[in-house]
C-alpha cells in the first residue's frame, strides 16, 4: 500500500513542477528553469500483462530542443529490485518519447539515499551496455532551513525540504519555520503546502507537531487538516464531557490550553479573565474559549458572544 509520504515525496513535483531547477541546482547539476511543463501518463505498463508505473512523470521543454523527461521516484527503504525497475524506465521511455530522461529519487533517511544514489552498470564488467545514474534528492543534501527569511525565500523548496527531514532531531524547528514562513503567504498558496506537509510526515510523531502548530500558527486557514484538528477538538470535548470523573481534569488542561496559546500570541490576561477561565467546568464553553484562543488579539475576542 502506497503511504502518504511516499505520495508527498513525488507528488509535490508535479504540483509545483519548477522545483526541480532548484532541486537539481542543490545536487549539483543545474539545469534551467523550462520554458513549459506538461504532466506526463504514469503508466509503463505494456501490452504484456506486465504493470510497471512510475510515481511522477513530466516532460520539460526548454529553447529549442532543450527537452527532457522527468521521472520522480519516491523511495521510503531500500529495495533491490529497484534499479533494474528503474533503468526500465528509463529505457522504455526514451523509447516511447524519444527524449532524453532523467531520474530523480527522494527519500526521507541518510541510508536509502546513499544506498539510491549508487551508480549502477548493467552488462558484463569488462564493457557495461548501460549506466544507471539517478539524482537523489535526501536528508543528506537538502537543506535545514530555519530561518524564516529563507523560508519565504521558497516556499516550495521549504516544503520539500522538512519532508525530506522528517527524522531530523531539528524537524521541530524546521517545521516551525515552515508554519511561520506560511502565515505571511496567501491562502491558495499556503493550504496545499500545509496538506503536503501533513502527508508527506506520515505517522512519524512529527506529524502531530506540525499538526500542532497548524492548529495555532495557521489557524485562521480553513484546509482540510486544520478542519480536521478542530474536529477532533471538539470530538475529544464531548467525549471526555461524558466522564464525571475526568470532567475536572479534563477542564483544567483545557484552561492552561487556552492560557498557553494566549500567551504565546502576547495576549495580556487580567486577573479577572484568567480566574474566569481557570474555575469554569463546563466543557463546551471551555472548548469554544479554546478555539477562539490561538487567533485571539485580545481576551474579549476569547469571551466574544458568551
């Protein structure tokens, strides 16, 4: 079965296809932004009941008969059948489209990117036919940008960049670079970056970090994670509401929630406010107060229609 960071790795690429000249400048092998783009069918399967398909094809026109395909690969371990599969590829669509192609690899750990990027010869050692060459795009070459100036720079790139650094000890703040970085930019831009983001961390526990600080860095966007966060917010709420004996407990984590978001937002909190939101037990009015918090400019817009 296909993971979600599998789909992010490749499927970015086909969303925001002039990555790739930025990409292959960080690799060290430049190549110029095309003049077009055109998404390519993935399918290589042939009139033999042999299904192969490749994750992500596009085929990039420059001046003149500067053109290329592109291959993109997403690769979450190592797999040793992989380069036989791939130099298929390759060879079946130079074939096909009679332009020249090229493969990329992302992956998400140091290991099956080392072990991706080898050169592979195919034939008798003496004189191999063919010579497998990937570009492999990893933790080992992509950037740690943490600092959100260069975050804005590229948007894209950025994005690119925390999934293939999903396991970086430093994800938190390269991920709270990111989410920072998005606040400024429009919302058509910013909601599928959140969402590739989401899908390309997966079940790694720095999924729920970024799923954290959507909910508070970027929560005035309406995408569908940060729906969702808010969902299971209010979810959690009236379930743990139908437990007497948690009830209290439960009000009061919600309360230094609420305290905690408003105070990161700079928000001051007179002592009457902060008394009302510590002794109120009733969930539903807390949970309400909670999700107004992470936007709020002021402690009346916590309270606004009670």
């Amino acid at each position: 079965m296909v993971s979600s960071p599998h789909e992010a790795m490749h499927r970015i690429f086909q969303e925001y296809p002039g990555l790739f000249s930025r990409v292959s400048e960080l690799l060290g092998v430049p190549i110029a932004a095309p003049a077009s783009v055109s998404v390519m069918p993935t399918d290589l399967t042939e009139s033999r009941p042999v299904e192969r398909r490749v994750d992500t094809l596009l085929r990039f026109d420059g001046e003149g008969d500067e053109s290329f395909l592109l291959a993109v690969e997403a690769q979450g371990k190592k797999d040793e059948d992989k380069p036989a599969s791939w130099a298929y590829y390759l060879s079946y669509l130079y074939t096909k489209y009679r332009v020249p192609p090229l493969l990329l690899v992302v992956c998400q750990d140091r290991a099956t990117a080392e072990w991706a990027s080898r050169t592979v010869s195919i034939g008798p050692r003496q004189w191999p036919a063919l010579t497998l060459r990937p570009l492999v795009a990893g933790p080992h070459n992509m950037p740690v940008i943490t600092n959100v100036a260069e975050a804005r720079k590229d948007l894209v790139l950025t994005t690119l960049a925390a999934i293939t650094h999903a396991a970086d000890p430093d994800i938190g703040a390269i991920l709270k670079t990111l989410s920072t970085a998005l606040r400024d930019a429009p919302e058509i831009i910013a909601d599928p970056l959140v969402e590739l983001t989401a899908q390309g961390l997966g079940s790694r526990p720095a999924a729920q970090q970024w799923r954290n600080l959507v909910a508070v860095d970027l929560s005035f966007y309406k995408s569908a994670i940060s729906e969702e966060i808010r969902a299971e917010g209010r979810s959690e709420g009236r379930s743990e509401g139908r437990s007497e004996g948690r009830s209290e407990g439960r009000s009061e984590g919600i309360a230094q929630g609420i305290l905690l978001f408003l105070a990161r937002a700079g928000v001051d909190v007179p002592d009457e406010a902060r008394e009302r939101i510590t002794t109120c037990r009733d969930l539903d009015t807390l949970n309400r107060w909670l999700l107004r918090a992470p936007t709020a400019t002021s402690v009346e817009d916590v309270f606004a229609e009670e």
